[in-house]
C-alpha cells in the first residue's frame, strides 16, 4: 500500500489491517450490530479508497469517475456489489479471528468472484517476483474490487489465517493480522 494522499474534500481512508482484503473489510467503521459509519457512501468513495490502496493510478480514477457519471445505474450496482463482497470478506474473516467455521455461502461468493477475476488476470515479473495483473485495462467499473477479491482468496488459501485478528474494543469490528 502506498500512502496516497487524498485530494481536497475526500475522505482519507485507514490501512491497518495488514491485507488489502482486510482493508476492504475495514471500510465499515463501528459495529455491524450497531452503530457504524459508512466509508464507502458513493461510487466515487469506491474510487478514492482503491487510489488510497494503491490498487488503482489517478488515471484509471480519473476515467472510471467520468464512466461512473456516465453510466450513474453501472455505478450503483458496482457499489451495491462493493457493499456486499465487503461484508462477505468481513464475515469470512471474522468467523476465521474467532476461529468458527466461516459460512459456506460467503466463501462461495469470494470464491466465485476469485474465479471470474482469476480469468482476467494474468502473472506479470515485479522484481525478483511475480504478481497478478489485470489482462485489459479496467473496462468494467468493477475492475478496482479484483485486487480485493485476489487478496481476499489468497490470504484464505496462503494465510497466515492463524494471525487474522478481530479488534478487541466492543465499538470495533475491524480486522487485522497481528504480526506480534
């Protein structure tokens, strides 16, 4: 994760979970039995934490904004499935911190979404190593959730799951891995 700073008026997001999934997850501030804050209220709040993440270049913000105020009824329904792979990556995480058997149902949402993503995706050098990169540029305004759902599949599958941690204050319900 880069440190990007957040142009004037946006909101500066938070990166302590130690995985980009768990990032994703923390975007919903509070409790999901209570009180919360909404981090992600518009598509555009979608956009400025994916620039945050350092998942996406100010050009790509710059054209999937203008997509977005393009096709208004598209970015919706982005956000909507933002809103519902957050959850989904929250409630995997969380039953693995409290270590419960995480429901069947959102793996399956995670891994079907890995599958689609996996397949327009490509290995590409980075260094002495390799990381997964889109095939085409991000046509779809989806494209900033891959490196999530990617994340999310490969912390579930490489772990270390055994350091993923829930916060311990009752008004907290981030996630993070403890490298203690």
């Amino acid at each position: 994760m880069v440190d990007v700073e957040p142009a004037a008026g946006r909101r500066r997001f938070s990166f302590v979970g130690g995985s980009l999934a768990l990032d994703f997850a923390n975007t919903y501030a509070g409790t999901r039995r209570g009180e919360g804050i909404e981090h992600l209220e518009t598509y555009d709040d979608l956009v400025e934490w994916g620039q945050q993440a350092g998942v996406l270049a100010p050009m790509e913000s710059a054209w999937l904004r203008r997509e977005a105020a393009a096709s208004p009824g598209r970015a919706a329904a982005v956000q909507k499935k933002a809103h519902a792979l957050r959850e989904a990556v929250w409630r995997v995480f969380e039953a693995v911190a409290a270590r419960r058997q995480a429901p069947a149902s959102d793996v399956a949402a995670i891994s079907d979404e890995a599958a689609r993503v996996l397949g327009r995706s490509r290995l590409v050098p980075d260094g002495a190593r390799y990381r997964w990169d889109r095939v085409e540029k991000p046509d779809d305004l989806d494209a900033l959730l891959w490196p999530v759902v990617r994340s999310a599949a490969q912390l579930l599958v490489a772990g270390p799951l055994d350091r993923v941690r829930h916060c311990a204050s009752e008004t907290c319900d981030w996630l993070f891995l403890d490298t203690s």
